[in-house]
C-alpha cells in the first residue's frame, strides 16, 4: 500500500490546524503552506476536500481562513485519509468472485486491521505527542 503526497499534505494541514486548535481564530492558506512547506494552490485543492468532509471550515472574510471543523480529539488519520482517497485499503479482490474465498478473508482482514489503525490515531494525541517532544527533561 502506498499512500500519495496529496494525502501527507492533507495530514500535516489538520495536524497544522491542530496545533493551532486553541487560537480559535482562522489561518491563512499562506501562513499555513509556508509553514508546511506545501504549494499554497495545491493546499486550497486539499482544504476544500478536506472542508466537504468536514473536517476543516472556512471564513470568509479579512480575517478569513482556515480552521478544524471539530475539536483535534475528534479528527483521525483515518478521516483525513478516507476523505482524500476514499476507503484506508481497498482491492478488487474483496468483490471479484473469482478470487478464492481464503484469499479475500486475508484482504478483509488488512482492510479491517488498517481502518482500525487509522481511526486509532488522533490529531489531539499527535498534538500531545508534539508538545511532550518539546520538554527536556534533566536528571
């Protein structure tokens, strides 16, 4: 399985607007895709997918931009991935009865075990796990 750079993209923009969850302000595609280092039009494409599934909102406006749609504890990767290509892991096999029924079983099964991965993983604990990073700690 190999994922796109559109759905990378698409992960560091939430984990981005998580971090800046607790502003509680909209931020500039600008200010976000410099700070990523994403192409600022390809960024718009992403926020507006990322925007039909609710994940993120806009604001129009001079303060306008871009912000979480719900709080970072109620986004997982497995959102953000679903909503960029669709289903986490997905095959043919999984409906082609021609496909013997021991070998789709083991497809359903990665397919089950990856979904519960994604969804296991929220923007709320990769914040977390940012601001741990940060602290130094002496003995």
């Amino acid at each position: 399985m190999k994922l796109s750079v559109k759905s990378d993209y698409a992960a560091r923009a939430v984990f981005w607007l998580s971090r800046h969850y607790t502003d509680k302000a909209a931020h500039r595609v600008e200010e976000m895709a410099s700070d990523q280092d994403i192409p600022s039009n390809y960024l718009v494409q992403i926020l507006i997918e990322l925007k039909s599934a609710q994940i993120v909102k806009s604001v129009r406006g001079k303060e306008g931009g871009y912000l979480l749609a719900r709080p970072p504890a109620e986004i997982t990767l497995g959102d953000v991935l679903r909503c960029i290509h669709g289903q986490v892991f997905d095959t043919p096999a999984l409906n082609d009865a021609e496909c013997p029924p021991e070998l789709r079983a083991a497809w359903g099964t990665l397919q089950k075990s990856l979904n519960e991965a994604a969804d296991a993983i929220n923007f709320q604990k990769l914040v977390e796990q940012s601001a741990d990073k940060g602290k130094m700690y002496y003995i």
